[in-house]
C-alpha cells in the first residue's frame, strides 16, 4: 500500500492521559505530497460517569459532557472504527505535539479497552511523527519565509492557532480537532514549501534507527526540544553522556552549559540538581533523557555553521567545541557518577508507582507497569468478538491482575446495559470510592470548587452556560445525596 500521511487531533477532558478522557477524535489522511485523500473523520467520544472534567479544558474547547453523551460513540465502538479506518498500512501519524500529548491518549485508551497500547503506530509498517518539533527546529535553523509569532510578552511562541494567522492559513476554529487537524495540513504545506531539505530531512529521521545514527556518533549535535528555553528557540547543541539504562536513548548533556561546576558533584548533590526545583536559583543538572522512538529534532552539528544561526540560538561553535572538550576530559568518572544518581532516582519513583499496585481506583493509570502477557495478548481478540453479556467470563482467563482489574470497568463503561446486579452494584461502589473517596479532599469536592470559583470570575455568557452545564453534569454522575448538597 502507499504510505500516507493521517493527521490528527484531539479535544480531552484533561491534561493527564491517564486519568483524563478523549472527548473530540479528528484525523484527515493526505498522501505524500500532502493532499487529502477521503472524508475527515471527526467523532465525539462519550464520556462515562466516573470521570469528572477539568472545568478549563471545556471552558477552551466549548465540548461539555452532555454533548459527547449525546452525539457521541462508546470508547469499545470509537476503536473498532479506529482499527477500520484510520490504521491503515504504511500510515505515518502526525500531529501537532502528537507524541507528548495525543499519543499517550491514544495508547491509555487502547490499553483500557484490551487492544496493544502501542501496535497502531508501528505494525504494518506504521508510524509516528510530529509536527511541533519541526517547526521548532525549522524556526531556529531554516525561518527564511515563514513568519514566526511571539506571546504578548514578546517572546517566541509556536502556537499552532498563532502561526496560522500569521501566515494566513485557514483556521477556522482553535480548539475544536477537526479545525486544528486542517491547520496542521496547511503549517506542513508551509513548511515544506519553504524549507523543502529540512522538511525532507526531518522526515526521513523519525526513525529509532535513523535518530541513533546522529546520537550515537559521540560527536556534538543539534538538538530541538520543548525542555530548552524558548529565548535559544527551543534549540541547543549536545553530546550523547551514555546510554539510557532503561529506555531506547540516550542521556544528552547540554553543551550550552560550562560542564565544570557539576564534574566534582558528589551522587547526592547530582541527585538533587537533577530534581525539578521552581527556584531560580537552584543548581540544574543539564543533562535531558532523548528517547529514540519520540521522533526527536536532530540534526548534525553543521546545520549551526552559518553566523546568523549561531546568533538567532546565543550559541557560537567555539563554546560548544570548549565545553566538548571538558566534559570529555572528565567524562568517564562524570558518567559513572551520573549513572548511579539515576539509578536512586528511578529507585524512587519506582517506589512511589508501588502504591498503586492492587488498587482497582488506579488501574487505569498503570499502562506502563510492563508489557502483557503472549497468552493474555492472544486472547484480544476473542474478547472483542463476544458479546457483552459473554464479557465476565473473561475475568479468570488473564494472568495479568491489571486485565482482571480492567474487565469490569470495560463493561461497565461500555455496556452498562448488560451488567448483572452484583456487577452493577460494584461499578456504583467503584464510582463513588472515585468520585467522593476522600470526603473534602475528594474528586467531586475539587471539581466544584474548582467551578464556583470559576463562575465568580468569568463572566463571559458562553462560559457561564458552560460551568452551569458542567455543575448539572457533576451533579448528575453523582449519588442521591450528594448531588442535593452539591447545588
């Protein structure tokens, strides 16, 4: 089959895959030459009674539970339409911010709903690639002909909605997935027409493969990434320190920074300069974790040769080639101290993920546990064959407890009609230790606090229809008495 582009978009009830939901599903599939192929497809996806929406994100994208609940498809239906008409051979998915954002959705709901988290980008010769870094890396290597926007503070911003109107492509509405899925078209259309290399270029390095070939080289290269400052354009040269011990990548130390005040850290004092700190003051380790199959922007180290680019990033070749030879200097005790310290940070969150295990209120955020099973994996299919009322007998067939766990939540979410009654009394015990566990503390409690703040200060009519739907919606998912007192 020939390869083609699907580009795709989505509108959700959060920001946290794990725990948020898909509300709007929007894609276009284009060929190579970036012309549409076929009708878009754009669906609303329901949204079940356990999950409570992040009053700001509907207040952005004006979607509000009753709409999806209404118009909208199950998550089981949605996916098998996903698997019909969107998974096709050769399908290179983009996006805008795809890979941080959609993609996790994607892969939490697949995982929630028995299909493999991660076959749709890569079997049948399938995958990924996002847009938000090309235009990153375009902006601060290649800008000549495009206009580039900047925030309200005048500093450089790359807002999909922002360089749409700036460079008068169509955008009819920011925010809702099918507008913002035809706004991507065009950004590529702009793109490529003006900086056709680099666009080709990007492209062709999306790989694993291809993306190691630049890192693992151990000379210094171009690297584009949302975790460096937009003041330097998101960009900086680096050099790859050592192998992730864990992932497919890398661990990159940024040759932006003089390496010498962190060659003599102890492990302790590395461990610390690499937590997050909101102190600006704080000492910060400038080493980032490059992840292979995440379609970083590289580039080799040559695309900074030009005086202008070396300006437009506040970064001269003569630093890097400085900095380069300290780190290498030092750089097998460094790395040895540097892996330890990374080792206690994992140790950490390691035991911090351990609370969840057993607990059937955060199942659904345990995707990333590890792999299943061939023996479970071979049963998928047959549970999407049966029927509903075939589903529990599923339950003692999975030897991943994550699976049994899920089982009753899959059918209650999607075939609330066919629960049996002690099924049904359990979803309702299930919904209520999620929506009211914690008594002031709890989801519910948050949510509509959240929203009578809201409604104090926006004062905009849409959005105060809005919060009003969203107090009858929260007021509606929840059990008798509460849903009284909430008023």
């Amino acid at each position: 089959m020939a390869a083609s582009f699907f580009f795709y978009d989505l509108e959700t009830s959060g920001r946290d895959p794990r725990t948020s939901r898909i509300m709007q599903f929007a894609g276009q599939r284009t060929n190579m030459d970036l012309e549409t192929i076929g009708p878009p497809i754009n669906e609303l996806i329901r949204l079940t009674p356990d999950v409570l929406p992040e009053p700001e994100a509907v207040l952005l994208t004006g979607i509000t539970p009753q709409k999806t609940i209404a118009e909208g498809l199950s998550e089981a239906v949605f996916l098998k339409l996903f698997y019909k008409e969107v998974t096709k051979p050769d399908t290179i998915f983009v996006g805008f911010n795809n890979i941080r954002f959609d993609d996790e959705f994607i892969r939490f709901l697949n995982y929630r709903n028995f299909y493999d988290a991660y076959g749709w980008h890569w079997e049948e010769r399938r995958s990924r690639w996002d847009l938000l870094d090309v235009v990153r890396l375009t902006r601060a290597l290649r800008p000549d002909g495009i206009k580039w926007p900047v925030n309200s503070e005048g500093k450089p911003t790359n807002r999909l909605e922002l360089l749409s109107k700036l460079n008068r492509l169509s955008h009819d509405q920011a925010h809702d997935a099918l507008s913002d899925v035809m706004a991507t078209i065009a950004v590529a259309h702009l793109l490529r027409q003006h900086q056709p290399a680099l666009f080709d270029f990007q492209l062709a390095h999306r790989s694993k493969k291809a993306v190691a070939r630049i890192v693992a080289t151990d000379h210094p290269f171009v690297y584009t990434s949302g975790h460096f400052p937009s003041e330097y354009l998101h960009t900086t040269a680096v050099v790859r320190l050592l192998d992730h011990p864990h992932n497919e990548g890398a661990l990159v130390y940024d040759l932006r920074v003089d390496p010498t005040p962190f060659l003599s850290l102890s492990i302790d004092e590395l461990v610390e300069a690499w937590r997050f700190s909101r102190d600006p003051k704080a000492l910060r380790l400038p080493i980032k974790t490059l992840k292979y199959n995440r379609c970083p922007a590289v580039a080799p180290l040559g695309v900074m040769k030009a005086k202008a680019t070396q300006e437009r990033l506040g970064l001269t070749l003569k630093v890097v080639e400085t900095n380069w030879r300290l780190l290498k200097a030092h750089k097998e005790q460094f790395m040895s101290r540097v892996s330890v310290a990374l080792t206690r940070l994992d140790e950490e969150r390691a035991k911090e993920q351990a609370v969840l295990i057993d607990n059937p209120l955060t199942v659904d955020t345990r995707l990333y546990d590890g792999f299943m099973s061939p023996a479970d994996a071979r049963l998928l299919p047959e549970l999407h064959r049966a029927a509903p009322e075939e589903l529990s007998a599923f339950a003692v067939k999975f030897h991943d407890e994550r699976l049994r766990q899920l089982l009753p939540l899959y059918k209650a979410r999607n075939y609330p009609e066919f629960l049996m009654s002690e099924e049904h009394a359990d979803w309702e015990q299930f919904r209520e230790m999620k929506l009211l566990g914690g008594e002031e503390a709890s989801a519910a409690a948050h949510y509509f606090s959240q929203l009578h703040q809201l409604s104090e200060t926006r004062t905009n009519p849409e959005q105060q229809y809005l919060i009003e739907e969203l107090r009858l919606y929260g007021q509606s998912i929840l059990p008798t008495d509460e849903a009284t007192e909430s008023k």
